[in-house]
C-alpha cells in the first residue's frame, strides 16, 4: 500500500473506529458510516476523499480493518471501536489457544491485571503468533501472550470472530495467558 493509502487508512481508523463526531460524521448503532456524508464531512476538512479512494483502501489494507455494505453505500470499521457499536457479531466456539501481542513493558501488568478491553470495546487476539508479533512491535519490544481460549470458552467467556478474522473477547483474567517462551530474533 503506497504512503497516501497507509494514511487514509490511518484517518479512516480514527474517524470510524474512535472520533466520528470530530468531523460532524455520524454513524449508526451497528457502526456504519455514509460513504457520501463521510466523503463530504472529510473533504470539508481538508481530506481528498472520492469513493474510489475508499473501496481501494477498503480493498487494499493489509489487516482489513473496514467492509464497505454490499452497495457500497455505506462503510464501517470491523472492531476496534472505543464507543458502543453493535457489529451484529455472534458468540462462536474459539480455537484451543488464541495470541495476543503486546509490549514488553506491558508485560508485567498484564500478568497481574489480565488483559482488559481499556477504552475498546473488546480484547484482540489473533491466531498466529506471527500475527501477534506485528501488533506488539507497534508499541516496543513484542512479547507474545498464549491465551487459554479454549478453557475460558468452557468457563462462560464469550468469543467473537469480526469479519477480518480477529478473535474479540470481553477480557481474559491472568490465569488463562502464558508468556510465550519461545525466543524470536528481532531487528532494532
């Protein structure tokens, strides 16, 4: 993805998934967006947004972080949301074991405290550890957390599975991770 496209994408992050209202955007309880009123709102401000810059974003982000509707018509975020959206997202049996990527300096915290949903309205956690690497390298030194999924499905915990395959989760107490002890070799 070029620079220009890595930041729409960026902005359209912060607009659909944190501060809509920032730009007169609204959204609906199920996340959507207007494409129309968001292209409007955002060249308002400045942004060259078309709708063919959108559904190539859309099309071409790497972690699929957004679904445009079936016409086209309308756009949302796929979770990561810090205000209430209802993504219509069904409670499904989770894989066995699930990863969550952090930062090293995070570590101990987590440990005692569980991960917590902070300001999101979900837990993140992904299939591979490779996947978890890249979202803890984001924030410091990775370290990659094993999440007991499969035990904290038995014991009530819901799981959800958004559209871009990120495994959401309301939380996950301390004694359902394990630091994951294999050593990885990472430049800088």
């Amino acid at each position: 993805m070029s620079k220009q496209r890595i930041k729409i994408s960026k902005y359209l992050s912060y607009i659909l998934r944190h501060r809509p209202e920032s730009i007169g955007l609204e959204i609906d309880a199920q996340g959507w967006a207007d494409v129309e009123e968001l292209i409007a709102c955002s060249n308002a401000q400045g942004k060259n947004l078309t709708r063919d810059l959108i559904a190539e974003v859309v099309a071409t982000n790497d972690k699929q972080r957004f679904c445009l509707s079936a016409d086209g018509g309308k756009i949302r975020a796929n979770q990561g949301h810090t205000f209430p959206v209802d993504l219509g997202l069904k409670p499904v049996r989770p894989p066995a074991v699930l990863y969550h990527g952090t930062a090293e300096h995070f570590v101990a915290g987590i440990m005692q405290q569980g991960l917590q949903a902070r300001g999101r309205q979900h837990v993140h956690l992904s299939v591979d550890e490779a996947t978890a690497v890249t979202v803890g390298r984001r924030h410091g030194r990775p370290v990659v957390l094993q999440v007991d999924a499969g035990r904290l499905h038995r014991e009530g915990h819901l799981f959800y599975l958004s559209a871009n395959g990120v495994w959401l989760t309301e939380s996950v107490p301390a004694e359902f991770l394990t630091i994951n002890r294999q050593q990885i070799t990472f430049n800088g």
